[in-house]
C-alpha cells in the first residue's frame, strides 16, 4: 500500500526510461517557460514603469514651460 503510493508520486520508481525521461523533460520545460515568463513580466513591468515614469516627467515640464511663458506675458 505504502510502496503503491510512493511509486506514484516518484516516476524513478515505476515506469521504462523513457517515460522517466519524457517526465524528466516535461518539468524542465515547465520550469525554463515559467523562468521566461516570470522574466517577461519583469522587462515589461520595468518598460511600463519606465514609459510612465517618463510620460510624468515630461508633463511636469510643459506644465512649469506653461507657466513660465504665462507668468512672462
């Protein structure tokens, strides 16, 4: 009973190579994709980040541009 158990969750265990390999490879697939996304969100959220913080930046400075040429006339 325990050792049925325990050769599900373990697929060195039970099965023929290749099933041992085709599991192996799945989860290295599975992880380097979400390595890669985790990775894509980071440079999106700093692209994003960046483009706003930019965005703020240069209506600060037609904002006080503005006011400078309305506090001259």
């Amino acid at each position: 009973m325990f050792l049925k158990k325990v050769e599900n969750r373990i697929p060195i265990l039970s099965g023929t190579n290749s099933e041992i390999l085709s599991s192996a490879m799945v989860k290295i697939h599975n992880t380097l994709f979400s390595r890669l996304f985790i990775i894509l969100l980071g440079v999106m959220l700093i692209f994003f980040g960046s483009y706003a913080y930019y965005t703020v930046k240069m209506q600060e400075e037609y904002l006080m541009a503005y006011k400078f040429s309305c506090e001259v006339r």
